[in-house]
C-alpha cells in the first residue's frame, strides 16, 4: 500500500480553529485495527528577523478509553477559570481598543521633551 492511502485511510474528520497566531487542528483518525482516536494539534506561527516565518507545532493523541476522563477534567477546569475569573476575556491585548501603555508613555514623554526643551529667543538680543 502506498503512503497516500495509508495517510487518507487513516484521516477521517477533520476540523480547524483559527485563533490569532495559533491554530488548531482537531483530526479523527483511524489505528491499524480500524479503530478511531483523536489528536489535537496546536501550530503557533512565529516571524524571523529577516521576515520569514515558521511554525511550531505540539500533538496530543486521545485514545477512546481516556475520552470520558479527558472531558470531565477539561470542563472541570473550564469551569474553575469561568467561575474564577468570569468569561470576559482580561488581557488587554484582547481588547479593540488596545494601545500599549509604553507607547503612550513614550508619546507622553516625547512631548515633554520636546516642549521642555523649547528656548525662547528673542532675536533683538542677538
């Protein structure tokens, strides 16, 4: 058998989820015997200093006979974290509006600066 059936025989469901620089790739996929287990892929893109870019990526493989306790153990720390912390997301860089508070402070600090630094000359004294 070729690599190319063995690879689409054993992908059988497949579903994306984009979320800022990472993605995440949810794969049903077939064992030897014919069974099915899941693997969850997260790839983060990360950008040279030259421009180019590449990509990390780390798998979880999820076997059936662990499905129940996975699930229960995901939504009890979902669960934790809503009921801690609520579901609004805090991190100000998820906000519409954000604007780094370092940026401000160097506009702040560039118009002090440059006012602070002004000398006022009269030109009949020169």
């Amino acid at each position: 058998m070729s690599d190319n059936y063995m690879m689409e025989r054993e992908e059988i469901h497949s579903k994306v989820m984009r979320a800022g620089r990472r993605t995440y790739f949810f794969d049903v996929r077939a064992t030897k015997a014919g069974d099915y287990y899941l693997t969850i892929t997260e790839s983060k893109k990360f950008t040279n200093d030259d421009g180019s870019f590449h990509y990390k990526k780390h798998k979880i493989y999820l076997y059936k006979e662990d499905f129940t306790e996975f699930k229960d153990s995901l939504d009890e720390m979902i669960s934790f974290i809503i009921d801690e912390k609520g579901e609004e997301v805090i991190s100000e860089r998820h906000q519409k509006d954000y604007k780094k508070e370092e940026d401000d402070a160097v506009e702040d600090e560039t118009e002090e600066s440059s006012t602070s630094s002004f000398t006022d000359v009269d030109f009949d004294d020169i």
